[in-house]
C-alpha cells in the first residue's frame, strides 16, 4: 500500500535539480576573472555580477541652436564582480593582496559566468567595504573590468598611410634619386631681376 505524503514530490524534484547543479558546477569554470585558464582572485565566493552595454547616440549642434542625430557609437561593455571572503584576519588580507597585485597592470583578462564568457577585459577599479551589520569577519571586494578594443596591426598601418596620403604636411622626406645643380636660364635671371 503506497502512503501519499504531500509535498514530497516537490522535495525530490527540488533535491534532483540541486544534484544536477552541484554537477555541473564542477564541469564549469566558477564565477570569476582569469588569466588564461587562471583565476587571479582568491575569494571564496562571487556573491554578485553586473554587465553594462551602452551605445551613444552623437548629437550635435547645428544652426538656430537645434540637435542633429548622426551616428550610433559602441562603448566597450564594462564588468562588476563581487567577490567575498571570510576566515582569518590573513585570510581576508588575501583577497585584497590578489586584487592589488593585478589591479594597475595591463594585461587582458577573461569575465566567466554562467551564463557568459567575455574575453578582452582590463581591470580599472575595485572599492570594498566592511560593515558592523553585516559581519566583521567577512570582506566583499568589487572589482570593476571594462572591454579592451585591440586593432588589427595591418589596418593600423592602412589608417596610418591613407591618413598620410591625405595631409601633405605627415609625409616623410623622400628623395627621388640624385639631383645635379646646373646654371640658372636667362629666363630665371631675369625674373629675379624684376623682384629684386
């Protein structure tokens, strides 16, 4: 005879769904910001994450003081972790260390979550602090990436010639082969002579 307990049916599947989870935890790169395959933040755990995307709208001046709309520009997407960390006095110190150590370098790290993965990220800030509410022995650091946009070494070089091509004065000297001196014609003489 099977008893019909309510409500454990919920339990089971909500048990499932947290197995699978924890599994596929393990598969997946945690939360965080890494070097390569690294993590470069020692923390015990991510507690939030926010992206920003923005794209601006130029607006300029034109005559009798109204706007005109031109053209719609890509900002580099900018990143927030926040990274915690509890234990011992030393312990907590070694989130900070890590976040200090790599903060004013230049070197491009990749944003992993769960949803994303986002190469090509510089760190540009963090701020952290300590509250008597919400534990003293806990440490919440957020560290702030925004997108790097690298260009390609090639069409670098095209910008540079074309913009060199088109501004006379960015040309290099170039000379052309030998040049021999010779008389000036009576020509020439005489349309110095009427100058001076």
């Amino acid at each position: 005879m099977a008893i019909d307990v309510p409500g454990v049916g919920e339990i089971v599947t909500l048990l499932t769904q947290d197995a699978i989870s924890l599994f596929a935890g393990q598969i997946n790169a945690p939360w965080g910001i890494y070097l390569g395959f690294l993590p470069i933040v020692q923390a015990d755990t991510v507690t939030a994450f926010d992206y920003d995307q923005d794209f601006d709208i130029s607006d300029y001046p034109v005559e009798q003081g109204q706007f005109q709309s031109y053209n719609k520009v890509y900002r580099p997407f900018e990143t927030t972790f926040r990274f915690s960390k509890g234990g011992t006095l030393a312990q907590r110190q070694l989130l900070l260390d890590s976040v200090q150590a790599i903060i004013g370098d230049t070197n491009l790290y990749n944003v992993v979550t769960a949803d994303a993965t986002y190469v090509g990220v510089n760190l540009v800030g963090y701020s952290y602090s300590q509250r008597a509410d919400s534990g003293l022995g806990l440490i919440q650091v957020d560290v702030r990436a925004r997108q790097v946009k690298e260009t390609n070494t090639l069409i670098s070089s095209i910008a540079n010639f074309i913009t060199n091509a088109i501004d006379p004065s960015n040309d290099s000297q170039v000379n052309g082969g030998t040049v021999q001196s010779s008389s000036p014609s009576s020509f020439q003489l005489s349309s110095l002579a009427s100058i001076f």
